[in-house]
C-alpha cells in the first residue's frame, strides 16, 4: 500500500511504495507525518507566568493579547526641524512668489506647547516638538528663508499632516500592539515601554531533558580509550533547547542498560515538558529506547522511523502527555532531527504561534555548485556551505558521513531533496535553511 508523503519544507505531496520503518514493516512514514502525529498529542492549555519585566521578555512568548493602555504618541509632534503652521497659510507658495509669515513662539523640547499660532504665522519647532495650537503641519527649514526676527518666507507650500506625526498615529488607546503567540524582539520590547506597560504575561519556559546513552560514550572533559567517544550530543542538544526558548536539563551520559535508561526518563519525564534521548534508536540487542517508552505508557511510540537522511532511526513517542524524543547518535542526524520534529515541538510548547508557514525559519535563495544524487524515496537533508561570488550566492555541498561532527561546523545550513526525486543538478536554484 502507497504512503502520501508531505514535507514541511516544500509545499508538495508525494506517493512512495515498498518502503519499511525500523522493524521492518512495511510504509514508513514521511517526515511531515512524523511530526503531525507529535504535534496531534501536545497538550492545550500551556502555563503562564505573570508579571515579566520587559527588559527580560527578550525571546519570550506573550500568553495573552497586550492592547495598549493609551494612545503613541499622545499629542501630535514634529518630524523634522522647522516652523509649525497653518498648512492654508503656505497654499501657492514659491521660490519666486514666497509666503510671508510672521513668527511666533518657539516650542521647545519637554515643553508643552500650550499656545495658539494665529493665521499667516510660524513657531519654530524642533523634532519631536508638540504642535502649538492652530497648526497641521510644519515646514522644514531648508524651504524656509528667515528675513529677520520676526518674519520669514516659505518658499514651498505644505498639506495639512505634513512633517507630523498625530496624536494616536503610532497605536490607538484599546488597539492590540502584541498578539497572544508573539515571540518578543527589541522592538516589541520599546513599544511596551511607549505606552508605560513595564511587565507582561509570559508562558513558562519548558524545561527540556538531555539524556546521553551508550556504552561508548565518555564525558567531555575525560580521555576516551580506543574503544570510547567523548559526549559530543549532549552539549549539541541542550545548546539548541536554549536557541529554541527553552531551559535544558542535561541528565549526564547512561549505559544501555534497561533500569538505569528507564529510571532517567521516568524522572525526566515527571520534571521535564519534553525528554530527547541520544542513541539507542536503531534496531538492535542495545537499542532499548523504543521499548522503554512503549512499556512507560500509553500511547507509547508514535513513530520509530522516517523516510529521511540523515535521520531514520528516528523516534517520536508520547509518555503522560510528555513528548519523548531518541535520536540517532551520529551529530549530524541530531542537528537535522531537531530542526524537522524537535524545534517545531518546542515552539509549540512555548506557546509560539507563526504569523506564516515558516515565520521562524531564515533561509536564503543559492545556486547549487555542482549536482547531488539521491535515493528515491527518502527526504535528503545536505550540507552546504554558502559562497558570495561575482555572480550572486552559491551553495557547495560538504560531503561526508553523519558521524562526523566538523561537516555541521563548516556548514552555514541545509537543503532538501524531496522524497520523490533522485538528486539536484547543478545551477540550480535552491533554498538554504541556515543554523
């Protein structure tokens, strides 16, 4: 039976046959479905925290709607240096035929201007300065010619608004300035503080277990035997929990074994929002990940296996409303798994809602430097490293096996191969999803 494919980095469906998942049946599954079956089981209501200071909401996600308390600016003010007037005033004038105006007061800044400019007069104004009364507009100084102290002449006429921003222009009293779902940036950050709002509602970070497994593995600041590898995972893992918004909880380096791999996760799964397991996803004597989380509970493993490299072995299940993730422990596969099913969980988690499909992501538009195969059937993910040339951008593929953690260091990102398609050819133009 033919298994629909759709993958999240292009808007394409496929149809593939003969294809099997980790223990040997028949359909594996596509990478978009993988994650659609994730997503399905993630809770609904996500806890809130009160009362964040703005200038520690940076990358947080607003729980609520925030309408402002007040209108931005509160009272119309000038754009440029220059004189404040009736725009009717300056109507028709010219370099040769000028409008005479008689000056005013001046306005100056921090002070309110609390007096009227009468007809065919001026106030001389700086930027940001309050409009006196009786004026809409303001015409800048270089089409102002100064005769003496009390007159000028405009050499250019003005509409009414021109050079001025009006009272609520920025945002009005009542009207939504961030929406419950925003993802907070500097600029989010400076229209909270133009309207006095100092603190907001925020959801809770989630906390994200790292747990290394194997018997293989060695800590990082140990040195490895001819027959161990220092933890390269682990600091890969929770490096990239943090980039996503959340808080890592790095649960140390486990053997295969049943007890001790079950004991963590339990724990991890009573302390934590989400648990990612390295190693112990393939199909093997030691590989207990799989079992572990089908015997902890319904409904257990949503997935063991996607048509996806690097990246198969890949496992997705569901323990107590807790997402559980095993990866492959080559770094390679765990960077691109992160991307595909991790990343798009955690913002979930987060209470982060894009605006548009791929909001999140940033990814650049290069010409592939030579061509690259691939097997039908399966969604390639290759790295590449990016070249500005005379020509425009160009992308050079990094080969090499999954294992090796330098292939992700030389590469500024990544580019899919569709499922159904057996390679890329050079010249063409690609999309680059950068780190």
């Amino acid at each position: 039976m033919a298994a629909v494919i759709y993958t999240p980095y292009a808007a394409r469906v496929f149809i593939i046959d003969n294809m099997k998942d980790m223990l040997g049946r028949d359909n594996v599954i596509s990478a978009g479905e993988a994650l659609g079956r994730l997503l399905n089981c993630l809770p609904g209501e996500l806890p809130a925290e009160v009362g964040i200071p703005i200038e520690g909401s940076l990358g947080r996600i607003c729980s609520r709607d925030l309408l402002s308390p007040e209108d931005l600016p509160h009272f119309a003010r000038s754009t440029v240096d220059g004189y404040a007037v009736s725009a009717r005033s300056t109507f028709g004038a010219t370099e040769t035929m000028p409008a005479y105006l008689n000056l005013s007061q001046e306005v100056f800044m921090g002070d309110k201007a609390d007096f009227l400019v009468s007809p065919m007069s001026a106030a001389k104004i700086p930027t940001g300065g309050m409009l006196p009364g009786a004026t809409d507009a303001v015409v800048m100084f270089e089409h102002v010619s100064v005769l003496d102290e009390n007159t000028i002449e405009v050499l250019k006429p003005v509409a009414p608004g021109e050079n001025v921003i009006q009272a609520g222009e920025d945002v009005r009293i009542g009207e939504s300035l961030l929406l419950r779902g925003w993802r907070m940036r500097p600029q989010d950050i400076g229209a909270c503080a133009g309207v006095g709002v100092t603190k907001i509602v925020v959801y809770e970070r989630p906390t994200v277990s790292v747990i290394s497994t194997g018997d293989e593995i060695v800590a990082a600041d140990s040195t490895p035997d001819s027959a161990h590898i220092r933890d390269i995972n682990s600091y890969v893992l929770s490096a990239m929990v943090s980039q996503a918004g959340c808080l890592p909880l790095k649960r140390g380096i486990f053997r295969d074994n049943y007890a001790e791999v079950r004991s963590v996760i339990e724990l991890s799964i009573a302390e934590s929002s989400a648990v990612i397991i390295s190693g112990g996803t393939s199909v093997g004597a030691k590989d207990l990940i799989a079992k572990i989380i089908n015997d902890m509970g319904s409904p257990g493993v949503l997935f063991h296996g996607v048509s996806m490299k690097p990246g198969k072995p890949v496992i997705g299940g569901m323990v107590g409303g807790v997402p559980v993730f095993g990866l492959p422990g080559h770094p390679a596969a765990v960077a691109v798994c992160f991307d595909v099913f991790i990343r798009p969980v955690l913002d979930r988690l987060c209470g982060y809602r894009e605006r548009f499909t791929g909001a999140g992501r940033r990814t650049v538009k290069a010409r592939l430097s030579k061509n690259v195969s691939s097997s039908q059937g399966r969604e390639e993910h290759v790295r590449v490293v990016l070249e500005e040339r005379p020509d425009g951008l160009w992308a050079i593929p990094v080969l090499g096996k999954s294992g090796l953690i330098t292939t992700l260091v030389k590469a500024d990102g990544t580019f899919v191969i569709p499922v159904n398609e057996n390679g890329v050819e050079q010249r063409e133009v690609i999309e680059v999803r950068l780190f």
